[in-house]
C-alpha cells in the first residue's frame, strides 16, 4: 500500500532520513518503532505530505505520491489522524465528525454507512454518518458532549472516527497510546482492529508503548539512525539484540 522508496531527509547536513526503504502491505498493521531521533516522525511527515523528501520515492497504492501535499493524499484515501484544533473543542462530537466531508477535499461521501433512499439530503445524511461512526466506535453516549470535554481516550475515538467520515484506505497513528487510559486504550485497540478486519483500513503506527504495538502491529519495522534496522513480529524484535543495544546502547 506504501512503498518508501531510498528516501533521504537532510536537515542542513543532517540526514533526519537516510536512504531509507520500506514497505506497508495492503490490510496490515504495521508499527514504526525506534529509539528517539531515529527518523520516526520524519518520515511519517514525508510519507503524509507534510514535507517532501529531499530525494526518494513515495508510492501510494503503486502510484508515485511523492511530494504531494496532505490534501492531495487525503483525496486518495491517505489519511493522519490530528489531535482536535482548538476551535473545535468547542462544537459537539457529532458536529466534529459532520465537518470533516465539509472541509476536506477529495470527499467521497458514498459509503457502507448511507442506506438506499437517503441520497438528496445531504446534511442529514452526513449527520446520520457521523451517528453510525459514533455507534461503531461505541461512544454514541457522547455524540452532544462538546469535544473538549472528552477524555483523552474519548478523543483518539473521535480522530478514529475522523479518518471513517470519508472513508480512508491507509491511516497513519502517530502516538496515540499517549495519555489514554487502559479502558479506552482496549476500545482503541478493538476499534482499530475491527476498521483492519471489516473495512480493510490498512493502518501505519508510530507508537512507544509496547504493549500496545504488540497487541496491534505485524509486523513491527524498527528504525534507526535515519534507516530501517530490521523488522518482523514483535517477539523476535524484542529478542534481536541489535534492536536492544539501539535502544539501550550508547
Ligand atoms: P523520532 O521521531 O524517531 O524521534 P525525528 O524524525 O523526530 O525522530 O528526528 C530525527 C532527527 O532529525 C533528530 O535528530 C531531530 O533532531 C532531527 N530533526 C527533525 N526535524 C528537524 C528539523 N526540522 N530541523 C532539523 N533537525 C530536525
């Protein structure tokens, strides 16, 4: 689904990113780890369209994406999910979900979600989509709470929920875990499992809590200095010796 390509990120003379290959499969669970400066969030940066690389390729379901801006990735089913924006705190979860379509382009709205008959009305039909994610990620119970009173837990579901209005193909996580309680992190878990397993979202995760990447990700790719280290299941990762002096080594 992703490919990386030989990318290269220089920062001055520092290379953030170095020649650095990688591959997403199609319906997988990929997790990135890698100890601190490892090149991590660079390069989830270049593969979102948030910067370009300065040399490499990105390919998007076969088709060379590389330096395409965010929105243009969004439009082809690649999505990141954002912590809410400040000016969204203050309007429900429900009209949090309703603004996605509104101000994303490349919306492609027709989905599993819209029952025959409801084409015309599209306001209540968005809405009624937004009430569906909203059930499917069981915090229906919170569709009138103003968004900047959820939990930190409450309000991954709602990004989840975010990356459902419009239907992605690939999701990139970025720390998710962070901050969320054990309860709503085992929501989390399920709820991602099940976009994997009934929507085919394939899903590309930046995480440090282990636990969570090894409930969720296979396989796991570890990086270091700015490339790809190894990868595999998370159990022979913890065991590869290479990884743990990259960790804990120096
Ligand atoms: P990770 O997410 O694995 O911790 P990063 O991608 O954040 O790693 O950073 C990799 C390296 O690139 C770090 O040494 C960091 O200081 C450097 N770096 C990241 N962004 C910039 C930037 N905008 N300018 C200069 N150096 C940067």
């Amino acid at each position: 689904m992703i490919d990386v390509r030989n990318v290269t990120k220089r920062f001055g003379g520092f290379y953030a990113v170095d020649d650095c290959s990688l591959s997403v499969e199609k319906g997988s669970i990929t997790g990135l780890i890698g100890p601190n400066g490892a090149g991590k969030t660079t390069l989830f940066n270049i593969v979102a369209g948030a910067f370009s690389p300065t040399s490499g390729q990105i390919l998007l379901d076969g088709q060379d994406v590389t330096g395409l801006p965010a929105h243009a990735l969004f439009g082809r089913g690649l999505l990141r999910t954002f912590q809410i924006a400040h000016e969204f705190s203050h309007m429900t979860v429900t009209e949090n979900l309703m603004m996605v379509p509104e101000h994303q382009p490349g919306e492609h709205l027709a989905s599993a979600w819209f029952r025959p008959g409801a084409v015309g009305q599209r306001e209540s039909e968005v809405r009624q989509k937004a009430e569906e994610v909203l059930d499917f990620l069981k915090i229906g119970h919170v569709k009138n709470e103003l968004a900047g009173n959820l939990s930190g837990g409450q309000k991954k579901l709602l990004e989840l929920g975010r990356t459902m209005m419009v239907d992605a193909k690939v999701v990139l996580l970025d720390e998710i875990a962070a901050g969320v309680n054990r309860t709503l992190l085992n929501d989390l878990v399920d709820n991602i499992e099940r976009l994997n397993r009934e929507f085919g979202y394939t899903f590309f995760v930046i995480e440090h809590d282990m636990d969570m990447i090894a409930r969720l990700c296979d396989p796991v790719i570890v990086m270091a200095s700015g490339s790809v280290m190894t990868q595999g299941h998370i159990a022979d990762i913890q065991r590869d010796e290479a990884v743990i002096e990259a960790y804990f080594g120096g």
